[in-house]
C-alpha cells in the first residue's frame, strides 16, 4: 500500500484518517510512540520518547480537528526527535527487536545499523524511500541492493522469493500494542485522554442540560468560573506531566553533589555490584526481551539470588559491555526494581547503572566515563573485593611514576601489535606463594627477574574458567593473579607477553625457590596486561 507521502508501511494507509480522527497532535504522537516502541520494545520508554518528542517541537494541536492531516514534514522530524530521545537507551547497533528464532532475526543483524534503520523506518514507519534514506543517513539509491542482500539472506533453505515487506510486517511490534497503551500515553498530551474525536484544546466544554437545550448562565461570573477551573486543572495536569517525565527520563536530583544516587539507592528494591557480562534477545511469554544473566559480586540492599541475577534490560542500553571484550571488564553498580512478576530491571532514567570504577575506595563513574558521586554510606557499603588478598613486595611508587629504563624480552616493531608475535618470542609471568603473600617473576629466553609492583598492588588465587580447565590440565589448580591499584586484575602466572618494563634495583630476592634480580615494574595507572 502506498500513502499519499509515498509511504509503504503499515501506518501509511491509516494516517491521514487517523489525522482526521483524532487530530494532528495525537496522530504525530502516535507515530512516535510506535517507533520507539519497535526499536525498544518498552511501553515506558516509548511513551516517555514520544511526549519528549511532541514537547521538543513544539506541536501544536489543531484548531478544528482533522484539518491538517499529518504529512511527511511532520512526521520524519517527530521521528527524529523520537529517536534522540531514545537513543539515550537503546544505542543503533543493539540486535534487531524481532524473534532471534526467525530467519529475519539474522537478516537485519547483518546489516549495518544504518541499513537496518532505512529498511524499518520504510517497511514499520511508512515513510517514502527518499525521507527513509534522509532520516537514516543513507543513499536511496541503494535500496533496491539493501533489499535484495536482506531478501537473499531470508532465501537460503526457504523459497527463492521472499516477499520482504510481508515478512518485516509479520514481526512488526507495533502489532501487538495494545490501545490502552497508546491512548495512556496519549492522554498526557493536553492533561486528559485523547480518544476518538479530540476536543480541541483551548475551547469550552459544552455543557448541556437534561432536556436538550442550553444550560443558562446565571451572570458573567460562570464563564470565568469555569476559565479559572479550566486553567487550575490545566496547570496541575501540566506539573503531573512534568512530573512524569522527570521521573521516566532524568531523575530529579536532590541537594548536595551525590544526590542523584542517594536517591536511586532510596527507590531501588535491589542494589548490586554484578560483574558485566553480554546481553541477549530472549523470548518471554511470546514476547521478545532483552535479558543479562549477570554474576553477582555483591548484594548491596535487597533480597536477591546471591550468585547471577537475571535482569530485564530491554529498552536499555546502559548494560551493554562499555568496554572492549578483550580487556577485563570493570564490575557494574546497578540500582533494580522488581515488577509485580519480580523480574528486575534498572530504575529508569540515567545513572542507575554505574561503573565501579575502583573497587578498592568504591569510586564510580557512570558508563560514558563521568565522575558519579555515591553517598559516603553507599561507597562504604561496597566491599567488591575478592575475599583472601595474598600481599605483594611493592615500590612505595604510584602507578605511573616510575620512568622506565629498560625492558626484558623484545619490543615489537613499530605499528606490531606485541600479542602476534611467535610465541619463541614471548616471555611467561610465573608466580608462587610464600608465608601468606605471593611473590611473581618474568622469564625470557631464560633469564628470569622478580617483580617488586607499584604501591597498591595485590594478588589473589582465583578459580580458573570452565573453558580454560577444558583445555590445560594444569589449569585445574587456583591461578595466581595480580590486582592493580583499582583492585582490578593486571595480570595472572602463565600468561604471555612480549616484554616488561621497568628499572633494576640491583637486589636479590628469592621466589619460587630462585635466587633473582628484582626489578620494580613499570605499570600505567589503571592499567591491565589481560586479555580475554
């Protein structure tokens, strides 16, 4: 079907008459709430980005319904504004929001987040290609391959033809949304529900009498009367609004720098430290979600399964891994609440899910790296510590501060990356324990030198992974791994690296039952020699 716009989506044949039914306002936000409710599927967040969205612009509601049905022009900027709203959640490059079951589910995964959002804003949200491709960032001019890569994908074990718009139509989200929702968020919009024909804002309630004719007015005070009433009323639904999203979007905070988190900690049923782990589609009740098994490091407040938490993250995307996956990922700060089923989920709005920055002084940030300032008792209350720390020989430096002047092992060429080179020419971290601390050496091309570490530095026995154990017999037994300054592991014993740097001190200590030189190591604040 094709709308007057040039649309082909499901909304393109039903927005002009929805434009005359209900008026351009409630149509535009309409629009918005079912595009974001298919890019996150979240009832609260797609009614929070639609409102955001209709306020942002600055829509004004028709002076005679059905008038000025909405358009292009207005609906791909309410889009657009839908989508900025909601990107503060739902980042472009999370898994496309169909059933992973569906062959279309790896179809729209393989495209590019742009490619995926021109196909969806043209099959889901009726726009015409050229708008599609302008609100997408792309050149409609590559549709007809943007397709036929889609459709060849759907092809392979099926019937060579795929009808694609039939397909992305099956899955739409927005097909199941319930009215009662839309008409809800909706009737935010003016402070009272918008359903079938809208009243137009700003004009008076008739008012009728018993038998059919006018009610009289008794003197010039009623009409005053009632415009007072009107704006009392308008006003409180104003504030109710304003209200509501300022708890769906951003938190009030309260006085004083750590307020923010003083009072998620107040609304959360659950507060845990939980280390970060990938999140994945997962079909509830018919209903596609976005779920994270997280193991638990700590329960801060709550009851809650001490060992992994499952959490509904869907619509979020503060839970995606921050950092890269080869690196050890810090631990997670998360203020939860639990639904009347008792799934958990974050607080909505920002800073509900932190990083632990430090987990040896409970210092966070949030994802994007800011400082987050926690209450003293919040911070104290974090003890995200492996149990039995094994004290190392340290400096007394700081991280950082120590100017290296030589290296054991080879440094790599320049612009090699040092984790490719032959393993001939790696040297091995060994470790060994003695009198309830933990001494580590470095060998090379058999020369070996104990390590004294920067100040702050520890080590733990850590249990090694199931896939490790699989693989090396001798990974079996507890693997010794040293801790930097922010409590987090630097390195662990049998782990490869090309070189070390670092300063001779001209001792000797004894490890491991060797007689060595011992070098303090030169290590970058923050820093980690792990990858995974």
């Amino acid at each position: 079907m094709v709308s007057p716009d040039g649309g082909t989506g499901p909304e393109a044949g039903v927005r002009t008459m929805r434009a005359t039914r209900d008026g351009r306002r409630a149509v535009l936000h309409d629009d918005a709430f079912r595009y974001a409710f298919r890019r996150s599927l979240s009832v609260r967040l797609a009614s929070a980005a639609a409102l955001e969205a209709v306020g942002v612009l600055d829509i004004e509601p028709d002076t005679v319904p059905g008038t000025e049905p909405a358009t292009a022009a207005d609906v791909v900027p309410v889009l657009l504004a839908a989508r900025a709203a909601l990107e503060r959640y739902v980042p472009p490059d999370l898994p496309p929001r169909v059933p992973s079951t569906s062959p279309l589910y790896g179809a729209l995964a393989a495209l590019s987040p742009g490619e995926r959002e021109f196909l969806l804003l043209l099959h889901w949200d009726g726009l015409s290609a050229g708008d599609a491709a302008r609100a997408a960032g792309q050149d409609v001019c590559q549709l007809p391959a943007v397709e036929a890569r889609c459709a060849g994908m759907l092809s392979v074990g099926s019937a060579p033809d795929v009808a694609l718009p039939a397909v992305l139509a099956a899955v739409d989200p927005a097909r199941t949304l319930p009215d009662r929702e839309l008409e809800h968020s909706r009737s935010s919009l003016h402070g009272a529900a918008v359903t079938g024909e809208s009243r137009p804002v700003g004009r008076p309630i008739p008012v009728d009498r018993p038998d059919g004719g006018p009610m009289p007015v008794a003197d010039g005070r009623g009409p005053v009367r009632r415009r007072r009433i009107q704006t009392v009323v308008g006003a409180v639904c104003l504030v109710l609004v304003v209200a509501a999203l300022a708890v769906a979007l951003v938190p009030r905070t309260a006085p004083g720098p750590a307020g923010r988190a003083e009072r998620l900690f107040g609304l959360a049923d659950v507060v845990a430290v939980i280390a970060a782990t990938s999140v994945e589609p997962t079909v509830v009740d018919g209903e596609m979600r976005i779920l994270q098994r997280a193991p638990v490091v700590q329960i801060v407040k709550g009851e809650a399964d001490p060992d992994v938490l499952t959490l509904d993250v869907t619509g979020r995307s503060t839970l995606e891994r921050p950092y890269s996956r080869n690196f050890f990922p810090p631990h997670q700060l998360v203020f939860l609440v639990r639904d009347a089923s008792g799934v958990l989920s974050p607080v909505e709005g920002d800073g509900s899910v932190l990083t632990l920055a430090d987990r040896r002084t409970g210092e966070a940030t949030t994802i994007a790296g800011d400082p987050a300032v926690l209450p003293d008792e919040l911070r104290d209350a974090i003890d995200a510590m492996p149990e039995d720390e094994l004290p190392l020989a340290t400096s007394g430096a700081a991280p950082g501060s120590l100017d290296p002047e030589s290296i054991v092992g080879i440094r790599p060429a320049e612009g090699r990356d040092a984790q490719n080179l032959p393993q001939s020419l790696l040297g091995t971290f060994r470790a060994g324990t003695r009198a309830g601390g933990a001494c580590v050496w470095f060998e090379f091309n058999g020369r070996s030198v104990l390590i004294r570490w920067p100040d702050g530095f520890s080590a733990y026995l850590r249990e090694p992974s199931r896939a490790s154990a699989d693989r090396d017999p001798e990974a079996e037994r507890r693997v010794l791994t040293v801790l930097n300054e922010r409590g987090y592991p630097y390195v662990d014993e049998y782990r490869s690296a090309p070189f070390i740097r670092g300063v001779p001190t001209g001792g000797r200590g004894v490890c491991g039952g060797q007689d060595l030189e011992v070098w303090d190591i030169a290590v970058a604040p923050g820093s980690t020699l792990l990858f995974y």
